[in-house]
C-alpha cells in the first residue's frame, strides 16, 4: 500500500470547504468525499473559522479591513 503525499492547502481551499460546512447543506462526509480531505480535517478548519469570525466585527479586525462603511 503506498502512501499518498502530504498535500498543502491553500487558505483559500480550506475556507471554501469551512464555509460549506458551516452552510450545513451536505453532511461531513459527503463535504470529505467531494472536496477528498478526511472528515476530521474538515471539523478542524470549521471550528477555525468560527473561532476566528469575531475578529472580523472585534475592535481589531474593523480597523484593518473595512468591509462596511
């Protein structure tokens, strides 16, 4: 059995595929099988993201990136 490389996602991939699982359309399996990343990976970088979403509406992150006037 051969081992398959470990592969390098980019930032924009992983938020593409947490963003689907927080949409909450397809189950995590289903989201593993069509984006082929394991489950767990996949947990990982939701839980990521709604971790790191209130730094967009904090004191910190409005300064920087304005994306309401």
């Amino acid at each position: 059995m051969t081992r398959r490389a470990r592969r390098n996602h980019s930032a924009a991939f992983k938020a593409k595929v947490a963003l689907a699982a927080v949409k909450g359309d397809k189950t995590l399996a289903e989201l593993a099988q069509f984006f082929d990343v394991h489950p767990n990976q996949i947990t990982d970088w939701k839980g990521r993201l709604l971790a790191g979403a209130t730094a967009v509406f904090g004191p910190d992150g409005a300064g920087k990136n304005r994306l309401w006037t």
